[in-house]
C-alpha cells in the first residue's frame, strides 16, 4: 500500500492550510496519507523533526512517499541524507535550500548547519516534483529553481502562490494531488473501505 506521509513548515500544524483537503483527495485514491504532528514547531529542533519522521514512517520504502511544506521541505531533505532506504518519491513545496545565519532569531539553524548533499538526496527517491508560488515573499522562488535544476525535476510555479500557505488563502493545492497522482502513479480507487 503506498502511504503518504504530510511535514508542514515553521510554526505550522498538521492540519493546517491544505494538508487536510489533500488528505481528503488522496483517500480517493485508497491510500494512507498522515499530516504528521512535527514537535515544537515555533522553535524547531532538526534532530527532533527527523525522530518524529523516523518514528512516524517507520520502516520507508518503494511504495513511501514524502510532501513537505516550508520547513518540511528542508526536513526532508535531511531525512533522505540519513536514510538508508530508497522511498517512491517527494513534493517539495515552498521550501528552502539555505537560509541566513540568525534569521528568525537563529530558530531554523539546526535545519541548514551545513549545506544540502542533493547529489546524495536525489538517490533517495525515485521522483521529486518542486511547486513554488511565483511571488513568495518568504522563500525567494530562486532557491526552489535551484532545488528543481539539482533534483533534475518538475518545477511548478504558481502564479499570485504567495508561500502557498493558509496565509495565502490556500485551503486547496491541486498541484500537489496532480504531482502525486503522476510520481506515485495513483488511480482513483474502486471498492469498498470497511
């Protein structure tokens, strides 16, 4: 069973913004998809993040499939630096690559300590999809243009996407469902769940 598993960002929720409406559309596909509930989200703990994934995920494979939102994304890409295993795939959204040192009183330096070895992380998954908002404010869309060309994979911009967040009135992320629905290979389901 292919199983999705949400990360939202810097003082998110897992039931935030457009996690929920995605998890509604992915039950369609008969699916497990879980937001997961990342610990401490106002001052976040890299090394704390990767547990609960870890713990979350617990054995990853073929069939597992990763969407991270702002800091989720970075979360990610430190999860495939240290896994072992190579997962189905990944949706990156609004994330970022490099931040500087200090930026939100030193909160998110645990995430970038050191650079990314994307070279490394793009063995880990199958296929990535990077989607970006054409005038994030947050996260330059460059980083995301640059995450893609590393990952030799699909950016989507969206146009007026802000940080593709609540925020930004994003309740819905349809280039999400279709970016899983192409790299996981889902089709609608068709049978009873008890």
């Amino acid at each position: 069973m292919k199983k999705i598993f949400l990360i939202h960002g810097f003082e998110g929720e897992p039931n935030g913004g457009w996690r929920p409406w995605l998890m509604g559309e992915l039950a369609k596909y008969g699916v497990y998809a879980c937001a997961l509930p990342m610990p401490s989200p106002e001052k976040p703990i890299c090394k704390d993040w990767l547990a609960m994934i870890d713990y979350c995920i617990g054995k990853p494979n073929k069939d597992t499939y990763l969407v991270g939102h702002s800091l989720g994304v970075p979360a990610i890409l430190r999860y495939l630096e240290k896994t072992k295993v190579k997962i189905g795939g990944a949706v990156l959204v609004s994330g970022p690559i490099k931040t500087k040192k200090g930026y939100r009183n030193g909160k998110l330096d645990t995430f970038f300590a050191q650079p990314f070895d994307l070279k490394l992380i793009k063995r880990k998954a199958s296929k990535f999809t990077v989607i970006h908002g054409d005038n994030d404010q947050l996260v330059d869309i460059t980083q995301d243009e640059e995450l893609a060309k590393l990952l030799s994979c699909e950016l989507i911009k969206v146009k007026n996407g802000g940080h593709l967040n609540g925020s930004s009135g994003f309740r819905e992320l349809p280039q999400a469902l279709v970016a899983l629905k192409k790299i996981a290979s889902l089709k609608p389901f068709k049978g009873t769940i008890y």
